[in-house]
C-alpha cells in the first residue's frame, strides 16, 4: 500500500492527501515531522514523500503526476497535452510565485519569530506579480482550470488561504484582493469530501505540531 509520510499541517502533504483522496485510492499516512532522518526518502529532508512498493521519492507535484498515471480515472488533469500543461502551469505559478514568497512570512506570521522590514517588502512585490499572473491564468468558472475540478484546484484550495493569512497577518490587508471571485470559489472547492477530510485532519494536528514544534527544532 501507499505509505504518505508528513503532517497533516503541512500543505504540500495535504496536496498530495487531497490528491489521494480523490483518487480513492488506498493509503497509509506516516507522521513524520522534516528531519535529516528523512533523507533517505526525500532527499532535501522535506515533506511530504511517498512511499511505493518501489521506493519513496518527494515533490508533491511529482506525486500527483504519478497517482494519475497509477490510477487514471478520476482524471485530475485535463485529457488532451494543452489542457495538461496549462493545469502544470497553474500549479507552478501556485507554487513558485505565491506559495514560495509567502513562506518567507511564516516565520512570524504563525510562529512568534521575526521577518525583516526588507524582506516584507521583497515579498509584497513578489506576491503581487504571483496574484496578477494567476488572475491572468485562472478561470475560477467554476473551477481554476475551466470547467472540470482538476488538481490545480487541489493546490489552490489549499496553498491560497495559507498565503492569504501570513498576508493579513504581515500586511494586515488581502494579498490575494486581485483575484476576483475567490472567497466563492474557495467555498465551493470545499465542499469536496477530500478537502472537508484534509481540513478536519488540519485542525485535529494543529495543536500536537504546535505544542512540538520547539522540541523538534
Ligand atoms: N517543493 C516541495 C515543498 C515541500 C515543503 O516545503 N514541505 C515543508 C512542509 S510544508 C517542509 O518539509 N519544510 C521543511 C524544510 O523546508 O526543511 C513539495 O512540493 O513537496
């Protein structure tokens, strides 16, 4: 069976759980917290990382690849070659341009630690190319990619409302105001039982990671 190794705090785990979910396809969850012992299964120590009857590899957006070639129905990514690379595209512009900037702020954000002045600034800017490229990319009709639910909306769904929190608790206004439509969205994407699952277990691991996190670092 597959074995997902994380935190179900983490949102790239969550990614790839919601992923799984959808799938319907059976897995065990392993709780494991980023560490060097992790290395032989992730090789930047990072979660999540997916465990096969194979081997483990890392990277969530490598995961979802792979659970769509091991299980094709329900398809996540559109059927034809374009459809798929603009979903991909979607995923990275998630990713790397608002999910990424956004992680500089956690530190104080949501852990009591301090980002500087200068950084703030970098990331603001940053933060607002990623939401002007994403208003350009994104349908939101209803889904992000078009008309069909698709595995970018597993990574917005998830990753967004993160990005947005650090946002009002840095800046306090909404990073994420020039996406227009998104709270409807956000709503309808979690109405999913994937989503709804991945949400109750997020709450339910909040406190253990937090009463933990100084032990672990
Ligand atoms: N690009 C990676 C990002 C994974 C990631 O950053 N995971 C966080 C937890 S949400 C982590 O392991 N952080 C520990 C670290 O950066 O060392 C992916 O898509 O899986």
């Amino acid at each position: 069976m597959l074995k997902l190794h994380g935190f179900a705090v983490s949102n790239y785990y969550n990614v790839v759980k919601a992923a799984l979910l959808e799938k319907g396809l059976a897995f065990e969850e392993v709780l494991v917290y980023p560490s060097p012992a992790l290395l032989d299964k992730s090789p930047m120590g990072k979660v999540p990382c997916l465990e096969t009857a194979e081997g483990a590899f890392s990277e969530s957006q490598v995961m979802l690849d792979y659970l769509e070639e091991l299980q094709p129905e329900p398809r996540l990514y559109p059927a034809d070659a374009f459809g798929r690379a603009k979903v991909r595209e979607l995923l990275r512009v998630i990713e790397l341009y608002l999910e990424l900037p956004a992680r500089r702020l956690y530190p104080e954000a949501f852990f009591g630690g301090q980002v500087s002045a200068e950084t703030k600034a970098e990331v603001k800017a940053d933060l607002a190319k990623g939401v002007t490229a994403l208003a350009r990319l994104g349908k939101f009709s209803p889904y992000l990619a078009g008309d069909r639910f698709t595995y970018a909306d597993i990574a917005a769904v998830i990753h967004l409302p993160l990005v947005r929190d650090a946002g009002r608790r840095i800046y306090d206004e909404d990073v994420l105001a020039g996406l227009p439509g998104l709270a409807d969205y956000l709503q309808r994407v979690r109405e999913r039982s994937s989503i709804q699952r991945v949400m109750a277990d997020y709450k339910a691991g909040l406190e253990d990671f937090m009463n933990n996190r100084g032990k672990r670092s």
